[in-house]
C-alpha cells in the first residue's frame, strides 16, 4: 500500500472503487434512492425500462423509474446479464415503496 502526504494508506479497493466512479459505470442505480428496488438471482443483471430504453442499473439498485411524479405508471423492465436468458417484468409504480425480483434462467446451450 502506497502513502501519501497525509500519512494514511489507500488500498487497491479504494483505487477500483475511485476508477469505477470516475469511468462512469453504473455500480447501482443511476438514479438517487427511490421508491423501487430491483433485484435478480443471480444479482448483476442490467435493468432496462422499456418505456424509454434506459438501463435503470444493475441489480440490487434502488430507483425511481416513473421519477417524481403522483400518478400510478405502469412499468415494464427487461433484466439482462451474460449467460442468463432476458426476462420481462410488468409493475405498476404507484411512488411507495415496494420491491421486485426475478430469477434468471441460464443459457441453455444449442448444439
């Protein structure tokens, strides 16, 4: 571990989390804390909102894919990750909170 003026040590996990922020890959969520948090087994799967083709993040994240408005939206997300089938999720986003999961499917192999 390297020092610096200040006399405290930075670890190589400060440095791969410093990196990460500053690439601009999402870790979590892009969006600040909403109402939704979306999960996946296995966790790491994108999160698309159909709506408008965004990628709300990789799961968990915690989001608000209807943003900050009153009215109840529907909402339907596609959770992708490399190896697993895509799968399509319908919710309706009434701005409480609530979760929603889904287990992905592997690939199955085609010969």
């Amino acid at each position: 571990m390297k020092k610096f003026c200040t006399g405290k040590s930075i670890s190589a996990v400060h440095i791969v989390l410093l990196l990460l922020l500053l690439s601009g890959m999402p870790a979590a969520c892009r969006s600040t804390k909403g109402n939704v948090i979306l999960k996946s087994i296995p966790p790491g799967a994108e999160v698309v909102d159909l709506g408008d083709n965004t990628l709300l993040g990789i799961t968990p994240c915690d989001t608000a894919p209807g943003g900050t408005r009153r009215k109840p939206k529907l909402v339907t997300v596609r959770f992708q990750k490399h190896g697993y089938q895509d799968r399509l999720m319908t919710f309706t986003d009434t701005g409480k909170p609530q979760a929603v999961e889904i287990e992905m499917k592997e690939d199955q192999d085609e010969d």
